[in-house]
C-alpha cells in the first residue's frame, strides 16, 4: 500500500490545490532534486491552467513568484528557453491545444482534467512506486509477469501464444529455423538461380518477396509462396561489366532497389519487375588506396595486408573496381533513398532520380544505413588516423556528428533491426557486435516528406515538395547523438580462429527481433538469443562461405543464407513443416 501521504497528494493534484499537493509531497520526502523538479512541474501546470482560464493578473503573478523561482531551483533539469517561452504567452491572447506533457513545456491545455493527469504522470516517472503506486499498477505487474516467462525461454519464436500465470511458457529449438527447406541454385528446376557467389539477400517488408544479387552480374525476384514455397519471378537487373553487390526493397515493398559495381543504379516495380528508372552516379576515375597504402584492387589481393595493419577489408567486389556502391538504404517514407561510394562520397536520391545532396565523408565509405527517424546516416568508414573503420553518425538536419570505433578490430559492416531498434556491427574478428538504436534526430526534426529530413548542400530543406523542416534541442539541452553508448550492448562470437577475409553481413529477425544470424567463412550459419548472447544454432549445410542471410519479417519461422557456392538456402523451423 502508498503512504496516506501519496493519496492525499494524487487527489490534490486533480483538485488544483497545489500548495496542499506540495505539502504532501514533502512529507514523502523524495530528495532535494526530486522536488524541486515537481514543484516546477506543478507552477508550470498551474500558470498555464491561469492562462487558459484568461485571468493573465494572476498568472504573471504566479509566474514571477512561484514558477520562475522554481524553475531557477530546478536547473539545471529545466531548460532556460522553455522558461522564455512559457513567459511569451502572457504576450498572445491565449490558445488551447493538446494537453501539457514533458514534451510540450509550453502548451496550454485544453482539458483541465487531462492537464492534472498528465501532470500527476510527470511526477509519478520522478517518483519510486513505493511512495506513488501508478494507475493499473496490478494489471502492470502481471503484464510483468507474463512477460518474465517469454524472457526465461530463449527459443521463443512463436507469432501468437495464448500465456497463463498458472503454467510456465516453454519453448524449445523446434521453434528456430533448423531444417533446410530448399536450395535456390543454378541447377535446380531447369536452372533457376545464380551461377557465382551470392553476395546480397533481403526479404520485402511483407514477407512475400525475396531479392538476391550475386557475382554473376545478376538480380533475382523469388516469390514466397502458399507452403511456404520459394519460386523465382524474373531476373530483374543484369550488369555485363562486373557483379551486381546490393538489393533493397522500398518500405511499401512496391520498388526494388538493384545497385552494381558498373554505377549504375536501378529501379523495379515489384512484383513484374519491371524496370522504372535507371540512372548512373558520377564517379571517381582516381585509383585510391587504403589507409595502409594497398591498391583496392580487391579483397582477395589486401585481405592479408589489411588484416595485418588492421585496416577494414574491402568489400565482396573482389576484382572490381575501388569506387564501386558498396550499399544502398531506403529513408523511412520510401521517396529518397542513399547509395554510399567507397571514394568517400554518399549520394542521396529522390525516387524520380533527382540528386538530393552529396555529403563527402572523412574516409573510404564501407557501408551505409538509416536511422529508422530518417534523420541520421549511420556509415562504416575508415578513421583517418589509425585507417580503422568506425561507425560514424551523421545528422542531415544540422550537421552534427558522432563516431565510434571499435578498438578490438575493425568493423566491415552494419545491419539495422527491421523496427530499427537495434543496429549489428559485424568485426573483421569474426565477432558481431550489438548497439541499441533509438531516434536521433533533435525534437521537432520532421518534415513533409513523411518523417525524412534532407537539408542540401546550400543548408536548406531538401525533403521534397513543400517540405519545411524544423529543428530544436530537446528540454534541458540533451542531444541523442550524446546518448551513443561507448561500448556494446552484447558480443556474438563465431567458431573461426583465422582472421577474416571477407565481408559477411549479419541479420535480426525472429518474435520480437530476438535472435541474431550470421553468416561464416566456414559455412556455417550461426543463431544467437539476442539479448543473452547465447549460441542457439548452427546450421550446416553450405560449401562455400555464406555471405549474408535474411530472417523474413513476417513468418519467423523462415530464414535464408547466400554464399559463395551460388546457392541460396531456405531454412525453417521445425514447429512449421
């Protein structure tokens, strides 16, 4: 049970009589620091509640005698500028709105009631639950509870269970993809797939398509299916002068995304696929080298040397030229898309081909994603002086940066989770490593383009039509990008003691995006408890060294791998056949 003293609180600050509220809450004494943020919290609910209800004598007075003091005593928890803002107000006639949250510091309230319980929200985060017990905290714990079970069971897989406190929920391997359903090669069904390494695989976001490109200069459409049937639709893309490295279906799964070591990039319509645009990305006719001086001539020739000097390994395009797209990402709302050069350029495009913006990087761009707020470019590029490759953020609203590097060896490639939660970094150790991934834009840094906001060159807004993007610091100064862990969260370690040679891309899939796989240069296909870290799986059944693998979004059961022994391979769980 709350102290007498908590439930005295709760309905005071529902009644409005705030200095009985705050009498009270200083009889629970929660700590200096805790107090005076909610005696802020309750002037502020308080001077805006004046204003809404016109009477601008009583609240200047309140806010001269009692929030601006407040405020001064809570800092630095409060930003200066929200105290200037709240001040503006008594400048306008007063408006309603949404109801009053952290957030949104200087917005009067349209319910009074809704302020109070917003405002009694605020404190409660503030508060331990033992002194403010929370509303529904009964149906909170058993929510709890219920959810302790799936976290005990490391192989929960399963889409829709039925849970119950009076039994323990169990799961077992049967629920990971284990069994090889199919193989999708050259000699299979009259010659269906590739006839050299398979270097890039993803599913679309809907699960009913798979995409892969290989060495052979080719890009592939499979369909998923009734029986969970693989079945290819069409080669959709053909490059004559080298491989074709990445593939990536847009967030409405209506546009598949095929880039090459020829410059060119290429547009299907999904699922004829039909090609809708193609264009060529300028590019650099200068041979560059490494850090450590080698001539990217590929990865077989430097992959010694570079793993001697610890520089990153070059990428799949063994035999190809340096300057090649190393990868492609789409932003959230599917009408811009990047595609990063290793000659230290990344290029964003809007859907119809028009060149958005150039943004030069520091180093030799390895890979690229985006942030699942499309405000921040996540790049592994190479740090200009230990020519180590670090993750490198950059926020395309104002320019900030942000860089991690991996001190134990450096990093060949990086993987966002399908909710975008979580991103992977996969170690030229043969080692993954996990970081989480929130929103990194600043407060505000949204625009018409559905959630992306592209400044160009000139500092502008490059969103698109009518796009006017916005940006502030959230309350009390804070900035995502500072937020950035120095360590990872977990480590995921492979069965290979030889230094690595080639690039292999990992994946996150399963119930919840719980499970990590990854590829090997031994052939196997490794499946990780994402959160424990514990080695679930190991799949065998390639004979060449699997290069990326795709856990598809919407079956958990299904999984693919591609490798250099130009097959694909379909795995699923047991519990599904």
């Amino acid at each position: 049970m709350q102290p007498q003293a908590a439930t005295l609180f709760r309905n005071a600050i529902l009644s409005g009589h705030w200095d009985t509220a705050l009498s009270q809450l200083t009889h629970l004494q929660p700590g200096r620091s805790v107090l005076c943020q909610a005696r802020f919290l309750v002037y502020r609910t308080k001077y805006l509640e004046l204003l809404s209800s016109g009477d601008s004598s009583a609240a200047l007075m309140c806010l001269r005698k009692e929030l601006q003091p407040a405020g001064e005593a809570a800092a630095p928890y409060t930003d200066h500028r929200a105290m200037h803002a709240l001040a503006a107000l008594l400048l306008r006639p007063p408006t309603t709105n949404r109801a009053i949250t952290t957030d949104n510091p200087t917005v009067i309230p349209n319910s009074i009631a809704s302020s109070r319980s917003n405002l009694l929200l605020d404190i409660q985060a503030l508060l331990p639950p033992t002194l403010l017990i929370p509303e529904a905290r009964l149906e909170e714990l058993l929510e709890q509870a219920l959810m302790a079970q799936l976290d005990k069971s490391h192989y929960h897989n399963a889409g829709h269970l039925t849970l119950s406190l009076f039994s323990d929920y169990t799961a077992g391997p049967d629920q990971l993809p284990s069994v090889q359903a199919a193989v999708l090669e050259e000699d299979n069904a009259g010659g269906t797939g590739h006839t050299d390494e398979v270097w890039s695989l993803c599913f679309s976001h809907n699960g009913q398509y798979l995409a892969s490109s290989s060495k052979d200069g080719t890009a592939i459409l499979w369909q998923v299916g009734v029986g969970r049937v693989v079945k290819k639709v069409k080669v959709v893309a053909r490059c004559n002068t080298g491989p074709i490295n990445v593939v990536a279906f847009s967030p409405d799964d209506t546009t598949l995304l095929v880039a090459g070591s020829d410059f060119t990039i290429r547009l299907h319509s999904v699922p004829n696929g039909r090609e809708v645009l193609k264009l060529t990305v300028p590019n650099s006719t200068q041979r560059h080298t490494n850090g450590s001086g080698i001539e990217s001539q590929g990865l077989a020739a430097a992959a010694a040397a570079a793993a001697a000097t610890g520089s990153v390994l070059d990428n799949n395009n063994r035999g190809c030229s340096c300057d090649a797209i190393n990868a492609v990402a789409w932003f959230p709302s599917g009408q811009f898309f990047l595609v990063a050069l290793l000659n230290k350029l990344i290029l964003i495009y809007s859907k119809d081909g028009t060149l958005i913006r150039k943004i030069k990087q520091p180093g030799h761009v390895y890979d690229a994603a985006v942030s699942r707020d499309g405000t921040t470019i996540v790049a592994v590029t190479q740090h200009r002086a230990s020519h180590a490759a670090g993750i490198r953020f950059f926020r395309l609203v104002d320019g900030r940066e942000a860089t991690v590097c991996e001190p134990s060896s450096a990093v060949t490639c990086i993987s966002m989770s399908p909710d975008g939660r979580f991103m992977l970094a996969n170690l030229a150790s043969h080692t993954i490593h996990l970081w989480p991934m929130g929103d990194l834009g600043v407060r505000g840094a949204t625009s018409a383009t559905g959630g992306d906001v592209l400044m160009n060159n000139n500092g502008h807004n490059g969103g698109g039509s009518g796009g006017g993007g916005t940006f502030s610091m959230r309350p009390g100064g804070s900035d995502p990008l500072d937020a950035i862990p120095p360590t990872a969260k977990q480590e995921y370690k492979m069965e290979d003691t030889q230094p690595g040679r080639y690039i292999i891309r990992s994946t996150m899939g399963g119930a919840g995006c719980g499970f990590v796989a990854s590829g090997s240069e031994n052939g196997n296909v490794y499946i990780w408890h994402r959160e424990s870290g514990e080695l679930l799986n190991v799949l065998k059944g390639h004979s060449g060294t699997v290069n990326t693998v795709a856990w598809n979004p919407r079956d958990h059961y299904m999984l693919a791998s591609a490798a250099d022994d130009h097959t694909i391979r379909i795995w699923l769980a047991a519990a599904a056949m």
